[in-house]
C-alpha cells in the first residue's frame, strides 16, 4: 500500500473529489488550478462510484502501425504494472490526442487489467466495449468512445506521463469520481479527514442562513462577509 495505511487508503477512496480539491487548498501545497484534470477527461461511467488507486502509467499510439523504436510487448506489460501496489489505476498517454482514433481499452483489457488488481483507466484517448468494461466493474475516465482499436500498441510504460494536464508519475495516488480526477499527495492523506470536515463547517453556515425560517438577505450577506470578506 505504498506510504498509506489501509485504513488511510480506505478513507481516500470514500472521499468525494470536490472534497478533497477543497481540503487540499487549505494546505497551500499547489496551485488552485493544478492538480485535478481538465474537464475533457470525463467520466464513461458516472454511476460507477469512486475510483482509487495508485497509478501505473503507459503510452500508447494507434494512428500508425508500431515500428522498432514504438513497440512495448504487453507481456513487459504484466511486469511493469506489478512493480506498482494495488489497487491500481492504469494511466495511458494517447500520443494521438487530440485526435484519436484507436482505443486500447475494452472488454479483453478490462478483463486482463482487473485480474492484475487494476480498478480502471485514465486516458486523453477512447475506450470502447462499454458494457462489458461496465459489466467487468472496470472504471474509465476517457475523452471519448471509441469504435476501433486501429493499430494501438504500447509505447513506454511506468515514466511520468501527462494527461489532463496533470503530470501523473508511477505510483501516484489518484481518486476519480463523476465530477472528474484528481492527484492526492501522499503525505496529506492522514489529514484529509480533518481538512475536509473544517470546509464543510464553513460552508454549513452559509447554507444554514440559507435555510433558515427566519432567512433575510441582510443575513446572507452578514455570513457572506465574514466567510469571503467585503
């Protein structure tokens, strides 16, 4: 399980992603626009549920027939997504994006991916096969579906990769839910917890006056002030 606990990695993946973005603002430790993936990342699956794990990171292209120098053997695969703790997420740099044309990920993949302890994919390229991926649990955050396979084949595996605008390196923590994906650091998990209960505090002041009987816009603006200022 890598640096966390069980119990930590547990709590992670009950976690929703708009919680965690917001915890993980009160620590100062990036910018409020890095670490979550652009919204062309989306979930395939939205009632699918939370997705964590730790991230195993390829690169594949499916435009062009592989060649010597871009061809990555999918037994090297298995190897290389055992080097990372489960459970694990893949994360597949599509050297096609934007226009991408062939999907590495469908039923077979799901199948070999889940028995390898894998609970889904993050790709800037397709998936296809999308209720057999349903029926195999396996979860994809993609930009699109996706009919053919083309001539996909792995190019690299386990170097850092970006997707979403988000620099992924292998072993990475990552929770995807339906509003998208983001990137936790390891050494605030333990005080995720904390972080997330002080924000949804505050803002269950603001909504309280909201709900209030004896509501007034005065009221509203008084919260409003001593939450936000001016």
């Amino acid at each position: 399980m890598s640096e966390l606990t069980q119990s930590e990695f547990d709590s992670v993946a009950n976690m929703q992603t708009c919680a965690v973005s917001n915890a993980i603002e009160s620590f100062n430790i990036r910018s409020k626009t890095e670490g979550f993936m652009t919204p062309n990342i989306k979930s395939m699956f939205p009632d699918m549920g939370t997705m964590a794990g730790f991230a195993v990171t390829a690169v594949i292209k499916a435009s062009t027939p592989a060649s010597e120098n871009m061809n990555y053997s999918r037994v090297q695969m298995v190897d290389e997504v055992l080097k990372i703790p489960g459970p694990r997420i893949m994360v597949m740099k599509d050297l096609d994006h934007p226009n991408v044309i062939g999907s590495f990920w469908g039923e077979v993949q799901s199948a070999i991916f889940s028995s390898l302890d894998c609970v889904g994919v993050v790709t800037d390229g397709g998936v296809r096969d999308l209720d057999e991926m349903q029926e195999w649990g396996f979860n994809a955050f993609a930009t699109t579906a996706l009919v053919s396979r083309a001539n996909v084949h792995l190019v690299e595996a386990n170097i850092p990769v970006t997707v979403g605008g988000v620099t992924v390196n292998p072993g990475d923590l990552l929770l995807g839910d339906k509003h998208g994906v983001i990137s936790i650091p390891k050494d605030i998990v333990k005080d995720l917890p904390t972080a997330i209960a002080k924000v949804e505090e505050g803002e269950k002041e603001i909504i309280d006056v909201c709900k209030a009987q004896d509501f007034s816009p005065e009221k509203l603006k008084d919260i409003l002030r001593q939450r936000y200022g001016g």
